[in-house]
C-alpha cells in the first residue's frame, strides 16, 4: 500500500466528515461453510431419468437444501442441509446413496 501524500492527509485531516465516518460492517455470507451446513452427496440409480433426477432435487430443497454441484459422471448432486436438521433423502423413491461430503486425498 502506498503511504498519503502530505497534501492528501492535510485534505482529510482537514475534512469536516473525518470523524463521522464509521467503515460498513460487513455482511454476513451465506455459503453453506459459513453457515455450517452440512454437506451430502447424493446418488441417484443407475436407471433414475433426467426427470427423476431433477425431482430428486427438487425434494431435496423442500426438505430445506440448497444444491450446490450437481455430477455429470454420476447421476447425483451435493446438498447442504441446515445444522441440526433431519433429512429423509436416503429414503427416496431414486436414490441409490446418500453419504457425507468430505476431503478425499491420494498417497
């Protein structure tokens, strides 16, 4: 960072508003990590249509999930479910696996 100039400091120390300033106090995020939302990937069968899939997701966000990345390899998708709530995703009609998201890493 560059340091002020004499002329620019004279200017704001001179300022009227100088000491009225307050910064804005930043925003809370609202990604699933900052709210600490759990996430889940969740697999659909093998045989489960492009419709069921998207009907699969759509009953995960009634169940209060916000979808993140949605696979192309697989027929399945992440989820964040809110702490502390319950889940019936594992018990749907097209879904062969429900398990949780985490850090996966090679030797």
């Amino acid at each position: 960072m560059r340091p002020l100039s004499t002329w620019t400091r004279r200017l704001c120390s001179s300022h009227p508003l100088k000491h009225t300033f307050r910064p804005r106090p930043s925003l809370p995020f609202t990604t699933a990590s900052a709210l600490k939302m759990p996430t889940y990937i969740i697999t659909c069968k093998e045989d489960a249509s492009p419709e069921q899939v998207e009907a699969t997701k759509q009953a995960a966000k009634d169940q209060g999930g916000q979808i993140g990345h949605e696979y192309k390899l697989i027929k399945g998708f992440s989820v964040s479910f809110p702490e502390g709530t319950v889940h019936a995703m594992d018990s749907h009609e097209h879904v062969k696996h429900v398990e949780a998201d985490q850090e996966v890493r090679t030797q």
